[in-house]
C-alpha cells in the first residue's frame, strides 16, 4: 500500500488556466490551495469538473503555493477516469479515491496480504513465548539457528530426548569442555556403541571419577589397558586370599602343563 495525504480543510476552487489532456502542471484561482496538502510527504488526489462528464481525478505530486505538479503522465485520468482537457474556471476539489477505500478493506478482510513487514524485527519475535504447537516438525533446522543460539538456560529438562537427536549429529567439537557432567544422562544412556574409538581418554576423566560401582564385569579388559597397566603371563603378586583368582594360580613350586600353560 502507498500512503496519499490528506486535508480535510481543503476549500473547492477552480482552475486559473485551462489545461490539456497532457499537461503535468495545474494552476488553481489565486489562494486557492493554501489549505490544501503539499505533497511533502505523500501525494494527494483532486478531481477536476466533478460530477460532470468531463470528471477526471489527477494524482498530484506535490503543491507550492497555488501550483500542482503532476509527476508523470501515467497520473492523470487517475481512479478509473480519464484523462482531458479543462477549461479555465473549472471547479477543482481535493478528494478520495476508491483507492482509499478499497486498500483498507483488503488490507482488514484479506489475510493473505501482508503489508506490515516493519513489525517483524527480531526484538519483537523475541518477546514472543513460543510453544512447540507453533512449530511444524521439522520447522526449525540448524540452518535457522545462528552458533551459540541455543543455550542450557534456554531448553528445559528433557526438552531434548535421544529421538530428536540424528545419529552422529553430536560429536565432539559440539560439546564444550566439562559440559556434560552425571546428573544431565540418565543410567545406561551412554553405551561403547555411542562412543566413537579413544573419544574417552585420561584428560576427559576426572581423578577419582571412576570406580568399581560405574563398570560391569570384565568391561575393561588387556585390550583397554596401556602396556604399563596390563598384566603379563609369569608375572608375581602378594595374595592373601586362599582361593585362585580366575587365570591365576598360586606359586608354591607345583608343574604345569607346557602345552595348556604355554604362554608361562
């Protein structure tokens, strides 16, 4: 929509001078126009021999003094009229168009349109609560989040579960340093499967972190183990227990068998 200007003021006058068809400039009686729009910040409408045959609505530009000036051709026969020659002395009125009337009544009934593009700013979208019912699935993708977005304050517990995460979507250069800590997964939430090789090394483990109750049975084996933290076959321990550890015996001088003990 473009705006026109309005004043409602405005004195019917007539014309100092006939005009033609095609003439762009408009002199009015002397004084005129001085109630009449400038056209300083939008242009108005006047109509010329109104309610006569010769009726012709002109979309003017702007006004100095008692001078109209018409900015282009395309502006004269304005509103569904037709542009012609006046005659000195023919009445001139400062008027709406059926365009005045009409780009409201879209603008009001027809919700297609949408004509307030400066209302969408970012201060406003923000201000705005927004619910998960007034999003499609898969409306918002990573393409419309900017870097850092998204931050913990901004999601709510279990606001994201494991269905809406793609496989491999997260690695490691998305996840800052001491982010995840033991409260934010739940038990067995993070299996060898979802860890790729040596993701987890020493710097990523806390002193003390690990002990026997965060591992199962016989999860940790030689092939987990640096060579300095393996045990090797013919190696020597203090034991106090009475019973053999599973693959171990107790030294006390007895044989073996070379062939079922071959790596002794």
């Amino acid at each position: 929509m473009t705006r026109r200007e309005y004043a409602g003021g405005a004195a019917a006058t007539t014309l100092a001078a006939s005009i033609t068809a095609s003439d762009l400039t408009i002199s009015l009686a002397s004084g005129g126009g001085s109630d009449w729009p400038t056209g300083t910040s939008d242009p108005f409408i006047i109509a010329i021999d109104r309610g006569t045959g010769d009726e012709e609505k002109i979309l003017v530009l702007s006004r100095t003094g008692d001078t109209l000036t018409v900015a282009a051709p395309g502006n004269r026969g304005f509103d569904d009229t037709t542009a012609t020659s006046h005659s000195v002395g023919a009445a001139v009125d400062h008027v709406l168009g059926a365009i005045d009337i009409d780009e409201p009544n879209a603008h009001i009934n027809n919700t297609v349109l949408d004509h307030h593009t400066q209302y969408l700013t970012s201060d406003r979208h923000l201000a705005i609560s927004h619910t998960t019912a007034m999003y499609a699935a898969d409306s918002v993708d990573n393409a419309a989040l900017g870097p850092d977005a998204v931050s913990d304050a901004e999601l709510q517990d279990d606001a994201v579960g494991s269905e809406h995460i793609q496989t491999d979507a997260v690695g490691a250069d998305e996840i800052g340093a001491a982010v995840i800590t033991e409260p934010k997964y739940a038990a067995g939430s993070v299996s060898l499967r979802a860890m790729g090789a040596d993701s987890v090394d020493g710097d990523k483990i806390a002193d003390d972190s690990i002990d026997s109750e965060h591992y199962v049975n016989f999860s940790v084996d030689q092939d987990h183990l640096s060579d300095n933290a393996k045990v090797h076959p013919g190696m020597m321990v203090v034991w106090s227990g009475t019973t053999e550890p599973s693959s171990w015996f107790f030294c006390y001088g007895q044989e073996k068998s070379r062939i079922a003990q071959a790596n002794l």
